[in-house]
C-alpha cells in the first residue's frame, strides 16, 4: 500500500498538493470509468509484484490520462480532507490537476491572522500545474502555478500557504518534492494524456 501511494504521489501530487489527513472519495461513477479504474489498480499490482523480482521486467507500463483519473475517481486513493474532487490531464512533463478545495476544512485546527492568507478560505476550484518526472529511482515535482476560481495565486503568498499550513504535517511536500520511487521504479515519465514507468 505504501508504494502505490508513493507512486501516485509522485505522479498525481499537482493534483492533491493541499495534502492533508486522508478521507474517501464520496463519488459516483459510469462502468467505463470502473473498467478504467480496475485496469490501473492492476497495473499497480503489477508493478508491486515486479518490484519485488531479483531482476524486474524493464517494459515499460503505461498508465493512460482515463486509468488515472478513474482511479482517483473511484475511492481506491484517499483524497486530502477538504478536497472533493479531482481531475488529471498530462501534457509532455507537466501535470495539470483541477480540484474543487475546501480550504476551511483544510485549515481546521491552524489559524492565520496574515491577510495575504485570506484567499485560501471557503470552497472554490483549483487549478495546479506541476512539472513532473522521474529519474534514476527518484521523483521530482516542482509547481508552476496554482490558480484559484481562475485568478492566479502569486508565487509569494502560495508559499506562504504552503509553510503555514503544509510544512508542519508533510515536511517532504512542498512548491518542490522529492521523493524515492517505490517498487524499483527506475524512471516515470509524463507525456500526453500518459504516464509511463519503468522499472529496474
């Protein structure tokens, strides 16, 4: 369980960077979406069972924009309290993910008297994007942007957000992330609608 959160992490964190104390996803879905779904999940067993070889099969396993986000979809990944939904589109190296946030259940219990802090309150969509990637068995995300209700949040003022209300509880999630890749995943790269690992 561990290294498929790390893996989603790594490849999803735009997505869910507002991470905080995990609930289940509470939404309904289409059977294409729960075929999607059961097509990544084995695809993650794959790569578990994979990783645990003396010697990993190098061919590549690719899991496709629809997978990731009917996995995300489907209640198999806790979503960060406050988060109610998210979506996923992958360009060549960069994540974009869209979310409708509640920032007042992620704030619960941390109060900010700072002003420039007054936009992170309420319920509203967020659009991250992220550059992604993963080489040499370790998984880079570095933030673009973030957009909240389609005005851009200055660099400045998400980082603050981010050391008031992130750092505390995830010291490793950050504007930047790295983290080990699980499972000897060896590289993880993001190209259109696809993300592809290898393993070694």
């Amino acid at each position: 369980m561990k290294a498929r959160v790390a893996v989603l992490l790594l490849l999803f964190l735009p997505g869910v960077i507002a991470l905080t104390r995990p609930c289940w996803s509470q939404t309904k879905y289409t059977s294409s979406s729960t075929a999607a779904a059961a097509s990544a999940e084995r695809k993650l067993q794959y790569l578990r069972r994979n990783g645990a070889l003396a010697h990993p099969d190098p061919v590549p396993t690719e899991f496709t924009e629809e997978e990731i986000n009917a996995y995300f979809a489907s209640g198999n990944i806790a979503l960060p309290v406050g988060v109610q939904s998210a979506r996923f589109q992958e360009q060549p190296g960069v994540v974009v993910g869209t979310s409708r946030v509640d920032f007042d259940q992620i704030k619960a219990g941390s109060n900010s008297y700072n002003p420039l802090l007054a936009v992170f309150s309420g319920l509203h969509d967020v659009v991250v994007s992220a550059h992604v990637n993963g080489a040499n068995g370790q998984g880079l995300v570095h933030v673009d942007s973030v957009s909240i209700d389609g005005v851009d949040v200055p660099r400045f003022v998400l980082e603050l957000f981010v050391e008031k209300y992130l750092k505390p509880k995830y010291p490793t999630i950050g504007i930047d992330s790295e983290l080990a890749l699980p499972a000897r995943v060896e590289t993880a790269t993001v190209g259109l609608h696809k993300v592809t690992l290898t393993q070694k």
